[in-house]
C-alpha cells in the first residue's frame, strides 16, 4: 500500500524528482524575495505609527502597507504553497510528467507577470488600495490585471498539480492516496472554488469601472465577492501548514501520527465550511440581513472544528513521542520534546501562537463582540498570529529541509542554529507587537491608518505607548527575517552530499486501516461544497442585486 513506482513513500531515501525540484526552487526564489521586501515595509509602516518618523522620498503611507499586504499576503505565499504543493506531490505521488511539469511553470511566469504589474503600479502611486481593494476606492487597471494574473497563475499551476494527484488515482487503482498528495487535491479544490468569487468581481465590477466603461461600482456585491474568497484564501495558506503538522512533524519527532482518516476528515471539514462564511468579515456592513449574518456565523463556528480536531492531534502526537522516551508524570513529556531541532521549534512556537490566535478568531466571529474590534487594530493583532506566525514559521521549517534535500545538500549545525534563533527572534518580536495591537485595538485604536497623534486628541494619547511597542516588536521581527534570509543562503550554499536531507513524510498510528471511501469521491464533495454555498449566498448576492443599491464612484484619496 505504501509503494508507488517501486518506491516506498515512508522511506528517508524517496526524494523529490530533480526536475519537479528545479521548479520548486523558482517559487521559493520568489518567496525569498518577498519576503525581505515584505518585511521591509512592515518595519517602516511599524516606525510611522510610532509617531516617531516620517517616510522619505514621497513614499506615502498607504503606498507602503498596500505593497506589504499584496507581497506578503498574496505573493509570498502563494508562490510558497505551489511550490510546497508541488514538492509533496512529487515527493508521495511520485515525479511529475512533462505536461504536468509544464503547466507548473507556465503557472509561475504568468503569477510573476501579474506580480510585476501590480507591483509596478503601486510604485508608481496608482494603486495604494490595500490588498483588500475595497471599492470605492479605485487603483488603475493594470493593477487590478496583474492581480487577476497572479490568480490565473495559481490556476494553471494547480491544474498540473491536480492532473498529478488524479493520474496517480488512476495508476493505483483501489489504494489509499498517499496522505500529502491527497491533502493538495483538497486546498486546490477549495482554492478553485473560492478564486471564483474574486475572479468574478474583477472581471466584472473592479476592471470595467476602472477603465471607465461603467461610470460605477456596487459596493456591497464587491465586498461580498471580495470575502466569499478571502476567508477561505486564510485557509489555502493554513492548510500547507496542516499538511506539515500532521504528515511531516511526527517523522521528525521519529514516531507515528494520530490519525490518518482524522486527518482526512479534518481536510474534508476545511472543504465544506472554509467558503460559506466569507461575511464574518461584513457583520458590520450595512445591506446583508441579520439573519445571513448569522447564520453564517454559526458554519464559521462549524469551522473551528477541523482545527480542534488538528490541536488534538498534534497534543497526542507529542504525549505520544515524550512518553516513547520515558516521561510518566502528567507534563513531563513536554520537557522530552526535540528542543534543539529547528525543524520542530519553528513549528512549535507557530503552534504556541495559533492558541490564542484561534481564540482571537472566535471572538471576531461572535457577532456583538465583533462590533468591539472590528476595524480596529486588534484584527491586525489576530492575523499576524494566524497567517504571520504559525502559517509563516511553519513555511519557515519546511524551507529548512525542502531546500537542501532539493538542492543536495543537508541541514548544517549553523542552519540549524540559524532556525533556532529565527524561532526565537521571531516569537519576541511577534510577540511584543500582537500584544501590543490587541491591546491598543480594545482601546480603540483604528486600523488602517495614517495617524498615530490624532490632532493630540485624548484617546489617542492612550495608544502611543502600544505604538511604540509595535515598533519594537516590528525591529525584531526584521532581524528575524535577515536571519530567514541567511538561513536559506547557507541551505543552499554548503558542500553537496552524496545523501541529501531528508523530506520527511510520516507513517500513522492507523495507517493499515482501509481509508473511509466517501473522502474521495469528489462529486459527492463538491456537490456537498456547492450546497452549503448556496444556501449561506443566494439570499443575500441575490438581494444586492434587487435592493437598488446606489453605486459608487471611484475615488483616488491618496
Ligand atoms: Fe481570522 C479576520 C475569524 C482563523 C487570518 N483573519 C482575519 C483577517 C485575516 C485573518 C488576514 O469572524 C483580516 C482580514 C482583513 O484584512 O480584514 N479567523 C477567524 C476564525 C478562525 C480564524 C473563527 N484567520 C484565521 C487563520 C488565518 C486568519 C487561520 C490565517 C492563516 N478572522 C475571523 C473574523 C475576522 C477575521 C471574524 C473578521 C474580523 C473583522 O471584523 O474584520 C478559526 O479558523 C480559528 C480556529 C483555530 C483554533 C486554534 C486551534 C489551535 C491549534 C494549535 C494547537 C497547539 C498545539 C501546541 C498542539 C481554534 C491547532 C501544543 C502546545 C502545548 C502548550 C504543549
Ligand atoms: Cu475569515
């Protein structure tokens, strides 16, 4: 069962094909890249709110978080999930044929065309809308393509991808799929899905409108369009990281996962309930009813489920492993966790963060409790530790041995060590500066915003001091990632070896009990996907269109 080709997935020597990986590496060029640029504004924009400094060379504010927002959020990691993807296809599935092959790469130059776009125009000042683009404001239209691009990027990479992961079903007939192939087939499926919606508005509302063939824009519809894609877009960058914690942790660790059918079952649960929530993000919005809001609070709070299920897991996993090793009191197993090995500290401290992260998420979708922080800088808090720490460390481990092991090389002392202080440096600066804006968002303080004095107002004298700490915490986040950046040089710049790192892929407690069929029969998914989604959206999208919604004008305010 665990054999393709002749090749067991399980083994340490199965590796990712030569090809497949020169492909991988073209991605992560890119996330490098992004990365430091990323990370650069975030620290300028961090130093601006402090009141303490001002941007040179005319750069303004929004200029420089649209650019942070759309190159870390958007381009960082979706050149990171392909090419993760890829590699876990080739890697459990088995190589890549040329077509697939070729429609991997043919997706990373149209994603970098588009990337290059927009990039382009918010250089030029043309398009400091955020990476949320909500109307009314207007960016120009080459920005709005080239972000279009980078999702059709994505699309022609994932067909490859899935062609991959379909044709390994039809050459093993009656066996289970290898856990990470099949795990790619779900974010892809999901990410499909959801691309549609932003697609739509894109096409039809954001381009049109900023070419000036339609004079204006429904705003509602845009926004609901907008979200029925970017919540499920936080699960296409969390799941890679699941697929991490679930098939490649406990290999580190040297022992089995929980469960493999959990872990399909949590997959599946992500499929159905990451898409008809989307308005958590509008429970303040004027023009949804109560009840489409709440209602689609309830499925996002069926959606925490699969991430319990998730916790569970990995809190067995490493009871598991620390009792193998001779713990017998209550917590003591803790202390026998590998605390020297980067690979399992970055995912680690991500995890750590994901706690209150999660709690932080259900308190956002708790409908009056949202009234309290919605646009206020306490949602900035919960989504850098979601995506920017548990996603993001986890990228980070993965890049620890997904580099060398493509490259021929393995994880040195100094890599190693190189990870260990990047976990730390991280967690310290992550730490002080989403305290920090939770903490100054329960006080009120706005997001996405300019302003740190407010015309010397009251109020806003409260929230210096929480400024002043996310410039801190925001310094230490920049070293942490020039550390990143040194870490990755040394993984691919050592000597060659003759056995390179390995990719880990783990074996399960479970893993001879037959797979539950029903998780693969993807018409009975999707009909199931597609269900939900209509019930949580024909209503209110139908009601946007009946309601005669004044449309807006576009404004440049920048
Ligand atoms: Fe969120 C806003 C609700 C998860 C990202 N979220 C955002 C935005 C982003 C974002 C980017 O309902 C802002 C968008 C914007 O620009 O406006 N979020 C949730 C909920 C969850 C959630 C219910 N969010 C995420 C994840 C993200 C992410 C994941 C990125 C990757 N979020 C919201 C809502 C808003 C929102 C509202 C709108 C707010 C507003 O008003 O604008 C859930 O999925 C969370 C479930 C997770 C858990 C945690 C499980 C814990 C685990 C770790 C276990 C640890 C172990 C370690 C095993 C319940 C799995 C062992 C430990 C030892 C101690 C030994
Ligand atoms: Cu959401």
């Amino acid at each position: 069962m665990s054999n393709y080709n002749g090749s067991d997935i399980f083994s340490s020597k199965t590796k990712v094909d030569a090809k497949d990986g020169k492909l991988v590496l073209a991605n992560m060029a890119w996330v490098a890249f992004a990365l430091f640029i990323g990370g650069t504004a975030g620290l300028l924009q961090t130093l601006v709110r402090s009141g303490q400094f001002e941007l040179p060379f005319g750069i303004g504010y929004y200029q420089l978080l649209t650019l942070h927002g759309v190159i870390l959020a958007l381009v960082m990691t979706f050149f990171f999930i392909m090419g993760f993807q890829i590699a876990a296809l080739s890697r459990t599935a088995g190589s890549l044929n040329n077509t697939e092959r070729r429609l991997g790469w043919i997706g990373f130059w149209v994603m970098t065309a588009g990337t290059l776009m927009s990039a382009a125009m918010i250089a030029l000042n043309e398009a400091s809308v955020l990476y949320t683009f909500y109307a009314p404001l207007q960016a120009h239209a080459i920005h709005y393509i080239g972000l279009t691009l980078v999702i059709v990027g994505t699309w022609i990479s994932v067909a490859g991808q899935l062609m991959r992961y379909f044709r390994w079903r039809k050459e093993n007939k009656g066996h289970k799929t290898p856990l990470l192939s099949y795990m790619t087939a779900i974010n892809n499926v999901m990410w499909i899905v959801c691309t549609i919606g932003v697609a739509s508005a894109v096409l039809f509302q954001f381009i049109p409108w900023s070419l000036g063939w339609v004079e204006t824009i429904n705003i509602s519809l845009s926004r609901t369009l907008f979200w029925y894609f970017g919540h499920p877009l936080v699960y296409f960058w969390l799941l890679p990281a699941y697929m991490v914690w679930y098939a490649i942790i406990p290999k580190v660790l040297g022992t089995k996962g929980f469960s493999d059918n959990l872990a399909r079952l949590s997959f599946v649960l992500f499929l159905f309930f990451s898409i008809p929530v989307g308005i958590h993000h509008q429970l303040v919005d004027p023009g949804i009813d109560a009840f489409w809001k709440g209602l689609q609070v309830v499925l996002t709070f069926m959606v925490i489920i699969p991430s319990l299920m998730t916790a569970f897991s990995m809190f067995a996993v490493f009871e598991t492993y620390g009792r193998k090793q001779g713990a017998t009191g209550l917590l003591d197993w803790f202390r026998k966790l590998p605390w020297t090995d980067a690979r399992f500290v970055l995912v680690f401290i991500g995890m750590l963060f994901f706690i209150p992260g999660g709690l932080g998420g259900i308190i956002n979708a708790s409908g009056q409790m949202n009234q309290l922080v919605h646009n206020t800088i306490w949602i900035v808090g919960h989504f850098h530790i979601t995506v920017g720490a548990p996603v993001i460390l986890t990228y980070f481990a993965a890049m620890l041995f997904l580099l060398p092991h493509i490259t021929g090389r393995k994880i040195d002392k100094i890599a190693n060590r190189l990870g260990l202080f990047l976990a730390y440096t991280w967690a310290l600066g992550m730490g002080i500066m989403s305290l920090a804006m939770h903490w100054a968002g329960l006080r009120g303080a706005p997001r996405r915003s300019t302003f740190s004095e407010y015309g010397g107002a009251e109020v806003a004298q409260e929230w210096i001091t929480y400024q002043v700490m996310q410039a801190v915490g925001g310094s230490f986040l920049f070293i942490a990632i020039i550390i990143a950046i040194l870490m990755f040089l040394k993984l691919i710049t050592g000597p060659k070896q003759a056995e390179p790192e390995e990719f880990p892929v783990a074996m399960f407690m479970d893993q001879d009990t037959p797979v539950v069929k029903w998780v693969e029969n993807w018409r009975l998914l999707i009909i199931i996907t597609v269900f939900l989604i209509l019930i949580a959206y024909t209503v209110p999208i139908t009601q946007m269109f009946t309601e005669n919604i004044p449309g807006a004008k576009g404004f440049k305010l920048w």
